[in-house]
C-alpha cells in the first residue's frame, strides 16, 4: 500500500481510504451483516488501509456506529474521517430530502457543526476525529457563510477534537472561502473515469492550495468493476436508481468500455476495478481514492488498483475510450 501526506495536517494515509456507506445498510443499500462489515474494516487495516471514511448520514447513525465498534481496540492505528452538515436533529436548516422515517436539512451553522461532531464522537466511540468534513455546502433559505462554518471547526480544532478540516461537494468559490478562514487540508468530490467534471476547475484549484483530492464513486456504483450487465436495472429507492449511467443508453456505452479494457487486464494480470483506480491515481499526486465495501472480496478487489502504475498512453487512451458523443 502507497501512503501519502493529507495537505499540511501531518495526516500521512494510504492512497486507498475505506469508504463505508454502503455499510450503512438502510433503503438505499439494503439490510446488511454487521458482523461481515467489521471484518471488512477489519481486512482493510490488515492490508495496510490507514483512512476509513463515514458520515453520520449514513444509515443515520448506523454506519459510524459499526466502524466504532471495528476500531475500539485499535483506534490508534487508523485515522477516521466524518462529515456534518446534513442534519435532521431538528428542523433547521434548507430541506435536504426525506428518508427511512428522517427529514434531512442542509446545515453548517455554528450549532449544527459543534452538535454534529459531539454526535458523532459517540456513536464512534471515540475522543478525536482526524479529518472531519463539511458534507454538503450550505445553501439558501438557510445559508450559513463559510466563516460561521469555519469559526466553528477552527474551534474544535484548537480544542483537539478534530485534527484536519475537509470539504465535500465544493466549487472553487468554496474552496477560496474555506482557505481564506484556515487550513484546508483536503477535499472530497466524484470523480472517475466516466465523471470527468473537476478536471477542468476544481482539482487546478485544490492543487494551487496544496490540498489533497479524494475521489469518491471512482467505480460509479460498480459499473467499472466489470460485473454490471447492459441489461441490468437498478431496483427503485436503491442508491443506483436514478442515476445517469444507469440508464440504459448510458449504461450500454459503459459497458462496452469496460470491454475494450480486456487487453490492458491481461497486461496487468488485473480486473477492470484494479484499471479504474489505477487510472484516478496515476492523474496527480495528490490523489486519494475512496473505494466502498462491505464485504471482504470487495476489499480484495479494490485493494490492487494502487499497485499498477499505468503509462501516460494507457491513461489516454483510457480517456479516448470514455469520451463519448
């Protein structure tokens, strides 16, 4: 496993982090078993993944619960990222969505942040996050400015209750407002080879700040794993439904890109998961890839992506094949 410096925190983490939202089970991924999700996280530490990332959305509680208890006895070997700013303790903040019996709300007021992160200490039964996020940016009716939001986590920060500041889902308006009130350390938004939209401002911004991009979905949901047929169909309420490239024109093209792959798998002895990270890392060295799992042979499946070092004429050409018209 690669390891690399998160901004200027001191953080040094793997170049692949554990993403757990899928562990969060709930109406979006389904009932899941607990005790296979901790020897997944379990796995992932074993393998030298340093970084697990949660939010308290997930599974509303669920999912930083479970990585609470994998990591009670091992807490100092693992630095833990989550999030805040999706709320529903109360009815503050601009309506997000509704799900499994919550009414969310977009919410980085000073309270929400301060009350969000107590929360979320105790469901993961520790004294300290390293890197805690701002999850959604705020907006109207209930905007918060970014110096409330950043007033209240530099706070935390002094007190030694988290260790770095990210941001998710950002602009780079955002990212200039967060840098101007501290450290930024690190920013998290989608990105794979299919989803290509933060090349042009985004990651140019992040790499003049020093912060470090993490990618999340880098597999689009598995279509890049190789495993997703053209006639597959996402059930409805499901975290696949809906989206673009499960449609099934969308889904056609990408099936058939992962296809063209075969050549470039048998060079590498690898599978076309190992190729679609392989590909995100070999973009910048300030890359970290968030890969989701919930079962042990999705973390070996992930795992050795961060191991094949693709030529720039192979991420090219890799590029050429996801550029469709």
């Amino acid at each position: 496993m690669k390891y690399m410096q998160i901004g200027r925190s001191g953080i040094e983490a793997s170049q692949i982090a554990l993403g757990t939202w899928a562990i969060g089970g709930g109406s979006w991924w389904g009932q899941n078993d607990d005790q296979e999700s901790i020897r997944t996280i379990h796995g992932a530490m074993d393998k030298g993944i340093n970084l697990i990332d949660t939010a308290p959305v997930y599974g509303f509680g669920h999912s930083e619960e479970i990585v609470g208890k994998a990591i009670k006895d091992r807490r100092h070997k693992v630095h833990i990222s989550t999030k805040c700013g999706i709320w529903w303790n109360d009815n503050e903040g601009s309506f997000y969505f509704s799900r499994d019996g919550y009414n969310t709300y977009k919410n980085l007021s000073k309270r929400a942040v301060k009350q969000g992160l107590e929360d979320s200490l105790r469901r993961l039964g520790t004294d300290y996050i390293d890197i805690f996020f701002t999850h959604w940016q705020s907006v109207e009716p209930f905007f918060t400015p970014v110096e409330e939001t950043m007033e209240a986590l530099n706070e935390l920060k002094q007190e030694g209750k988290i260790l770095a500041i990210g941001a998710s889902n950002v602009s780079p308006e955002h990212i200039k407002a967060y840098t101007a009130c501290g450290q930024l350390d690190i920013i998290q938004e989608k990105y794979s080879i299919l989803d290509r939209r933060i090349e042009a401002e985004i990651l140019p911004c992040a790499e003049s700040y020093g912060i470090t991009f993490q990618a999340y979905s880098p597999l689009e949901q598995g279509i890049l794993t190789g495993k997703i047929q053209k006639d597959y169909v996402p059930e409805e309420g499901s975290a696949r439904f809906g989206k673009k490239w499960y449609e099934p024109e969308y889904l056609s093209q990408a099936v058939d890109m992962v296809a063209s792959w075969r050549g470039l798998c048998e060079k590498y002895n690898c599978t076309p998961t190992h190729l679609a990270i392989a590909w995100i890392t070999a973009q910048g060295q300030s890359m970290n890839v968030l890969c989701g799992a919930r079962k042990v042979e999705q973390l070996e499946d992930n795992i050795g992506g961060a191991d094949i070092l693709l030529t720039q004429e192979e991420c090219d050409w890799m590029r050429a094949q996801a550029s469709f018209k």
